[in-house]
C-alpha cells in the first residue's frame, strides 16, 4: 500500500492541483451509507451505550440540597412489619414529615382502594397538611386496553395535584427518560416528578383534558440527567423518621421537596439507570433526579435525527479528503488519533457543555471514510502490482522485449541456429499463421527433402519447427528440446492489456495473480539454483556477505573449505555464520572497511594454506548492500614461490662458495713462487671443494631422478644393523669433532630386508647428519634398530631444537629448511632425498618431535613377504 499511495501521490502532483481529493467524494458516500444506517434507528441502541459511559466517565455530580428522601427500606420492614402497613402508620410517617414543613411532600405510595375509614380520614388529613403530589397509574382492565387508576376519594381531594408515575425503558430496558405527560381516555397527566417540580416551586399541575384517542399517546420527552448512582440524594429511613425528634426532622425537610416511596429489594420497585446496571434504583430516586433535572434545568440536550445524518455526511467527507491525501501510514495516524480523539471529544462536550455530541454515527462515518479511501488505495496498489508482476514474469521467462518481441526472438534464434546447427527454424500459431522465420525454414506441412530433417514442439499452443541435417547424438536431441521450449517462451507476442486483466479485485484475476506468483517463485527458484550452480563450479571460494560480515550464500568451494576435518560438511552451515568465526585470526575488519569505496586484497592463511583474499563491495541504487568475498588458493604458487627462493639461496650460498674458495686457490696455484708443499695443500682444498660441488649436485639429481622415476635401485636382501654400524663409523669423527657421542642401538638377529644398499646408506646418512648438526655439544645421537611383527625400522633420535607441529608437513619438500635450521648451514634437500628413498622402498618415514626436546626420524621397512604395499610418508608425534 505504501507503493501504491506513492504512486498516487505522484499522479496528483502531475495532474493540475485540486481544492478537494477523490477522497472526498469517497467520504461522501461513506457518510451517507453511516447516515442511511442512522436514520434507520440501528445505530440507536449502541449511541444510548456511549451516553450511559459518558455519564459513568463524568461520576456522580453534587445532588441537589433541596431535594430529599424517605424510603421504606429493609430496615423499616424489618422493625414496622411486612408492606402494606396500616393507613394509620402510613398516616403517622406523614404527619411526621409535614411537621418539618416540607416545600412538597411528593408520596410515591399506590393509595388506590379505601380502607378502614377511620384510618383512610386520618390519612387524608396528613396529606392536606402540606403539600402533597400522588401518583396515578395507567393500567390495563378487562374488556378495555387501559384504565386510569387514581387515589381513592378521601386522598384525591386533599391532594395539592396528581402526576402519572410511568417510566419507560429503552429498547436495552435502561430507564433514561420519561415522558412530561402521558394522555388517554381523553385525560391527561403530567408526569410524577413534573407535578412535584411544579409544586415545590409554587406552582400547580392540573389534569388536562385530551382528544379523545384509542392509544395512549406521550407527551415531550425529558432526558434525566442523572446525579449518581443508588444513594447519591440524602436518603432516610421510614422508622428513622418515626424516631427521631422534631428538631431532627426539620433540619431534614425543612423547605425541602421530599419523596415517599419503596426501595427495599422485596417490593420490586426498582429499575436499571445508566449508573446503576449491577445495582437497580428505587423507582422513587429516578423521579427524584427528574424532579432535579427540571429544577436545576440541567436536562443533556440531544441533536435532532436530521442533525445526525448531515453531521455523519460532512465528516465522513472531511476525513475522506484527509485521509487520501495523507500516505498511508500518516493515514493510519489520523485514524488512530481519531477513533480515539472523537469520542474524548464528545466526552469532553457533555463534561463542559452538557451536551451528547453523537458518538457512533460519527465514528462509523469516519471509519466508512477511512475503509472506502483505504480500498480505493487497494485498487490502485493493485493495478500498480499487476503492472509489476507482468515485468517481472516477462522478465524471469525469458521475454526479451514486450513491446518489439520479434527483435529479441531474432537475436535469440541466430543462437540457437548455430548451437543446434539447424539450417533454418519457423514458428506459428494454432491457425496456421507464420509467427516468425528465419533461415531455410521450408513448408511444415511438407516433409523436407533428404537430407533436411525437422524437430517439432507442438506445446503451448504453438508450433515450432526445427530444420537440421544428420542424425542428432542424444545430447543434441536434449539440446533441440530445451532449445525449442526456451525460443517459445521467448518469443510470446503482446497482445496489449487485454492480456493482462489483472487490474481488478474479482476471484478470477486473484487466481491469476496467484498464477503469476507461483511461476515467480518457480523461476526465482530455478534463477538461484542456476546462480548456486555457477558458484559452485567455481575453483575459488566465494562467499556473498552482508554489510556487516554475515554469509549470506556459499559455494561448494566454501563448504569443503569450512568443513569439520573428516572433510564432511562443518558441524554449522557456512551460510549464517560471520566470516570472522570462518576465518578467525585475520585483520577481516580492515578488508571490509578498504573495500567499501573499491576492490581489497591480500594473502592469507587459513588451515595451514596460502590464499589471495579478495573483497568487493555489492551495491545497487540505494547503496551498499553486503560484499563479495574470494579466496584463490595459491598454497602451490607459495611453494614454488618459497622455493625459488631457496634455490637462489643455494646459488648464492652453497654453490657460490665453494666456487670462490677455488678460485682463491686457482689464484694462488698461479702464482710461481708458490712452494711445492704449498701447491700440494692448495690442490687438497681444491678437491675438497670440488667434492663439496660434485655431492650437492649428484644429491639434487639423485632427488629429482628419484622423483621421475629414472632411478629404479638394486634391491637386494640388506641387513640395516650392517648398515647402520657403517654409517656410525663414517660420521664418528665428525660427531667427536663437534662434542657429541653416537651411540647403536641393535638386538642381535634382525631380519634383512629388500633394499638399494647404497640408497638407504646415504639416506642414513642424512638423517645422521642432521642430528649431529642440530643436536647440541655433549649430547647423544643414537642410531637404533628394531625388529617388529611386519616390518624392520632404523631410527635417528637427538635432543636438538625439535621441529614445530606446523613445519612438519613440508620439512620433506625440496629446499624447504625449518626455521631452527636456517641459522645452519645446508642445502634443504637431506629429508627431500629420505623420503624419495622410502617411497622407492614402499617405506615409511615416521616422525617424532618435541619442540625443544629433540627429534626422532625412523624409516621403516616391510619384511620381504610383506612387499607389495606402497610406502608412504606418515607424521607421528610422540605421546
């Protein structure tokens, strides 16, 4: 909706501007449908709701100080007997009363039959006493509809006037009104209260006479504005004023209107007032706040039926007006603001001005507004979303241009010609016309001649004819079906909005948009699936992130990467994860921050490999949305890398020195004055140099033949200790020399084995010269050998620095040197040239370190009849 008030506010703004919006003409309606529901009479129940709420929000009001009662209560029942007493106690209560002298006695007691003359004259001479108003009642007869029912005789004639005590409930049975006089038979009476009014003010009501009717008819209605609930008038109990003093009485009733009539629950004369629906009020109180009302002239006014109906009209247009031309979220506001402002409105009004400003009507006239502007805003939202879901289905099924179809159908099958190599294609509809042509597109209804062959899709309502030559593979005949289904979806002529008639609200075109969506979602499904597919034919790792580094989309190359370390997917799914939890330990923050305004990158490692970090940002129109993260894995260009470096180091090093200390002593040996004994230790140091050259370079041929494969071996059966003890006495002089002792370790009896003599000597060798190298002075090299169920193993132990957990698995790569080692001199090609040994032997190397503790390397050989399993190189560590 947001969208589509947009859209409409745009419109208004382009078209010329208008003094009044479409709203009001909304309203308009709106507030005539409220009034029409007004003038009915069926919004009147409710209405009377709001009035008795605004009467219950005021709470009770001061009740007026002339106005008093006297009720016969439980308590007088209790202590003076059942009702109906005795006319003689009935006339001591109002000898009682009038001795206070009351303005007016207003008696509230059926005094209809005469009794015991004695006690009817001594009543009648209490009510001549004072003022007094007597009620008379309009009751059905038999034979007759109604009758009126007045005092008897005896009272009637002392009575100061008589008034109809009737009470009239609403269609909810709560008494809010009364009428001022009630006429029949020709008679008519003023209302109980009204009478009472009249005569506490000096006044006189007297019986008028009536047209002579067959019903009763009412005369003007009085709305009674309430004081409060049950007991908010001065009450006193019947037997209280049997008991108490004169000078009690008096300041009681002393010029006051008093009322005389029943208020225990027993004599059911009680009705339901807007403050009292749990509790009834005696009917005598209702008449006391009526006689108030008269009184004080405090009586609500009400606005008339025709009143009601131009009000609900006029707001429902003004707000109809506001709420078009708000956006729908202000419109919302101000619905809001009002559905809760209007009726503390009209709260207000009757607090202050004592006034019922209809509630309902006007609250159903602005909801009207508000639902029929809100529709409307509907109507233009959903022509707007249809507009929209034709792109976008025409988008996602490949309809290249709406308006010009055949322009994007001619680029689409020039490529698909020369994909399928057809030799021409034609498209036409189910009446036989020629969609579209192009190439050698013969007459489909003939058979092409040999050797032209045609492929048919009859879908869609369609016909599309392929023109190819030969016999097509299975790929191609799968290439020749998709091919046909995607040119017809392309190619779908427009056929203008009859097309689409979706612009409406009915059930058909709701089905349609339904339609519409499903095929949405079916593409946007296939369109993300293609996208994962592409992704994960990837080599790099791609990861899709939000601004603030949460995964958003992963390819495969992602997944094996962060997998758990058995290879299978990672215990959490890469995509949710944040990349600093994927890729701890890196400076990410800084990547994300230099690739906002451009494209950053730098190397990384990450599981022990080397990768070119790239971060791009993704941003559209609004602005940034997330970034695009790769990792191209450059471990084998590391390598090569590091060791190029290595090889430049042993041409700087190990090549270049031997070669300038002979050439020191070629230039010596020049000179002629060199002595005889002189030349001959000049050439000694010449050969040993030259045997330093010819060692390194027969030791890089030796690893790189053994790599290839050019160098095969002799093997025959060779027993290690025979071995081991040789290379021991080789590099004894050598390990004194530097202070540290070589000690054999061998058990008599061990098994030979199969093996290049030669090859494992010199790889014996290395390792033993290693040892003596790192090791430190006065510590032992031991060389041991073992004898297991399966196999013959040689090991070289030191105490030297150890080798770091992370360095172990490339200390067997060529010209690789542990960082311990790089302060020694060496070429990096020993352990290189060890392990090529052992996988020419199916052999194992093993290896064993401690950093700071020293190192164990063992080659371990397959007995003979175990041969046959391939040698690999395996890292052990100690336990």
């Amino acid at each position: 909706m947001e969208n589509g008030g947009k859209a409409m506010g745009d419109a208004d703004r382009v078209k010329k501007k208008r003094f009044l919006s479409w709203g009001f003409t909304v309203g308009l309606l709106a507030g005539v449908a409220a009034a029409a529901l007004s003038a009915a009479g069926f919004l009147d129940r409710i209405e009377v709701g709001t009035r008795d709420l605004r009467f219950w929000l005021r709470g009770p009001v001061e009740p007026d100080p002339e106005i008093a009662l006297v009720t016969i209560d439980q308590r007088s029942l209790t202590e003076l007997g059942r009702y109906p007493w005795p006319r003689g106690l009935l006339a001591q209560l109002v000898e009682r009363i009038h001795s206070a002298d009351p303005a007016c006695l207003a008696l509230d007691l059926a005094l209809l039959e005469p009794d015991n003359p004695a006690s009817d004259e001594r009543l009648a001479d209490a009510i001549g006493m004072g003022v007094t108003v007597l009620p008379v009642y309009l009751s059905p007869i038999p034979g007759q509809p109604f009758r009126w029912l007045t005092p008897a005789a005896p009272f009637s004639a002392m009575a100061h006037s008589l008034g109809h005590v009737a009470l009239v409930p609403d269609l909810d049975g709560v008494y809010r009104t009364l009428y001022a006089c009630q006429s029949y038979g020709g008679l008519s009476y003023p209302a109980f209260s009204a009478a009472a009014a009249t005569a506490f003010g000096g006044g006189r009501l007297e019986p008028m006479s009536a047209p002579l009717e067959s019903g009763v008819s009412q005369g003007d209605r009085l709305d009674i504005a309430y004081r409060g609930p049950t007991g908010t008038f001065p009450t006193y109990s019947a037997v209280a004023v049997l008991r108490s003093d004169d000078a009690q009485l008096a300041e009681w009733f002393q010029g006051k209107l008093v009322f005389f009539g029943a208020s225990a629950e027993g004599l059911h004369d009680a009705v339901i007032t807007p403050f009292s629906r749990r509790a009834p009020m005696p009917a005598v109180e209702v008449h006391a706040n009526a006689a108030a009302t008269m009184l004080k002239g405090d009586e609500p006014s009400v606005w008339p039926r025709w009143a009601l109906i131009v009000l609900a009209v006029l707001l429902a247009a003004v707000t109809g007006d506001l709420f078009a031309r708000f956006r729908p979220k202000v419109s919302i506001v101000v619905f809001t603001a009002f559905v809760v402002g209007y009726p503390l409105a009209a709260w207000a009004v009757f607090a202050l001005a004592n006034h019922f400003l209809p509630v309902i009507p006007g609250l159903l006239a602005g909801s009207l507004a508000f639902l029929f502007t809100s529709l409307g805003r509907l109507v233009s939202v959903n022509r707007a979303l249809d507009r929209r879901l034709m792109d976008l289905e025409l988008l996602l099924s490949d309809q290249l241009s709406r308006e010009e179809p055949v322009t994007g159908a001619a680029e689409a099958a020039t490529s698909l010609t020369y994909t399928l190599g057809l030799h021409g294609l034609l498209l036409r509809d189910a009446t036989g016309k020629v969609l579209f042509r192009q190439g050698e597109a013969a007459n489909p209804d003939d058979e092409p001649e040999p050797p032209l062959r045609v492929y048919r899709d009859n879908s869609a309502g369609t016909e599309l004819c392929l023109f190819y030559s030969g016999t097509p593979s299975v790929n191609e005949v799968a290439l020749l079906t998709a091919g046909a289904r995607q040119f017809k979806r392309i190619f779908r002529p427009a056929d203008g909005e009859a097309a689409w008639p979706l612009a409406t609200l009915s059930r058909e075109h709701t089905q349609a948009k339904l339609d519409i969506l499903s095929h949405l979602e079916e593409n946007l499904a296939a369109s993300r699936l293609t996208l994962q597919h592409v992704l994960d034919a990837a080599a790099e790792v791609i990861l899709l992130t939000s601004v603030y580094g949460v995964v958003r989309l992963a390819n495969a190359a992602a997944r094996v990467l962060f997998a758990d370390g058995d290879g299978t997917p990672g215990s959490k799914e890469t995509v949710g994860q944040s990349i600093y939890s994927l890729m701890p330990g890196q400076n990410l923050r800084q990547f994300l921050v230099d690739a906002v305004d451009g494209a950053s990158s730098d190397t990384v490692k990450i599981r022990g490999m080397t990768f070119l970090l790239a971060v791009a940002p993704l941003a559209d129109e609004p602005g940034l949305r997330g970034f695009v993260v790769t990792l191209t894995d450059i471990t084998e260009l590391a390598r090569i890398d590091r060791m190029k470096s290595d090889v430049m180091h042993i041409l700087s090093h190990d090549l270049k020195s031997p070669l300038g200390t002979i050439r020191g002593f070629a230039e010596l040996l020049s000179d002629r004055e060199v002595s005889r004994d002189e030349r001959l230790e000049y050439v000694g140091h010449l050969a040993a140099e030259t045997d330093k050259l010819l060692k390194l370079i027969e030791t890089f041929l030796d690893v790189s033949r053994l790599e290839s494969g050019r160098k095969r071996g002799q093997f025959l059966p060779v027993d290690l200790c025979a071995v081991a003890e040789e290379v021991i006495e080789l590099g004894r002089i050598t390990a004194n020399q530097a202070g540290k002792t070589l000690v054999l370790d061998r058990p008599p009896g061990v098994s030979a084995v199969l093996a290049d003599v030669n090859l494992v000597s010199r790889a014996l060798a290395n390792l033993l010269d290693n040892a003596v190298k790192y090791a430190p002075a006065g510590t032992d090299v031991t060389v041991a050998v073992r004898e297991l169920e399966r196999a013959v193993e040689v090991s070289v132990t030191d105490e030297g620095p150890g080798i770091e957990p992370e360095e172990r698995e490339h200390i067997f790569e060529k010209f690789y040197r542990a960082k311990a080692a790089r302060d020694v001199g060496g070429t990096g090609l020993g352990l290189s040239f060890v392990a090529q040994v052992a996988r020419l032997h199916r052999a194992e190397v093993l290896v064993a370190s401690t950093p700071g503790k020293g190192a164990a390397f063992t080659l371990r050989f397959n007995k003979p009849e175990l041969e046959g399993e391939k040698p690999e190189i395996v890292e052990e560590t100690e336990a």
